[in-house]
C-alpha cells in the first residue's frame, strides 16, 4: 500500500475524437459592465442560461465560462471511426 499514488498516467495511448468547438462572446461586455454595475452577473447568468440550453437541445456541452465568453463543443459521430489506428 506503501507505493499506491493517486494520479493520472499522462503516457496511456489515447484515441482520436472528431468534435467541433465554438466560441461564444457577449458583445460590448465592458459597456454592459459599466451599466449593470453590480447587475452584470445576473445578466451573464441569463445569457448562460440559453446558450446552455440551446447547446444542451442540440447534444453538446457548454466546456467552460471564461467572464465574457463560452466554450462550447460537440462529439461528432463517425460510422467509420472503428477502422482508424
């Protein structure tokens, strides 16, 4: 038990994934800033919540929310992907 480490083995073979990644941005996100003030986390909030939403209806993943931005992506699916090395 002594040598048991917790941790990812980073030298695993991987497997390729075809996705497709998108990039969403709020538009003039310092002039919203400076008007909602205190009120731009809830205007995020709801702009996060219908980028989520639409992306979630069309089978992908919201990644991450950086401030401003959304990085959003879909798995493709490949009926060949069994035959690639």
């Amino acid at each position: 038990k002594g040598n048991d480490t917790a941790g990812a083995n980073a030298m695993i073979p991987g497997r390729m994934v075809d996705c497709i990644f998108g990039y969403c941005d709020i538009q003039n996100f310092a002039d919203a800033t400076q008007i909602l003030q205190d009120k731009v986390m809830v205007f995020v909030n709801q702009i996060a919540e219908i980028v989520h939403g639409i992306v979630d209806e069309y089978a992908g993943a919201a990644n991450k929310n950086i401030g401003e931005a959304f990085l959003l992506v879909w798995r493709l699916i490949d009926a060949d992907a069994s035959h690639r090395t």
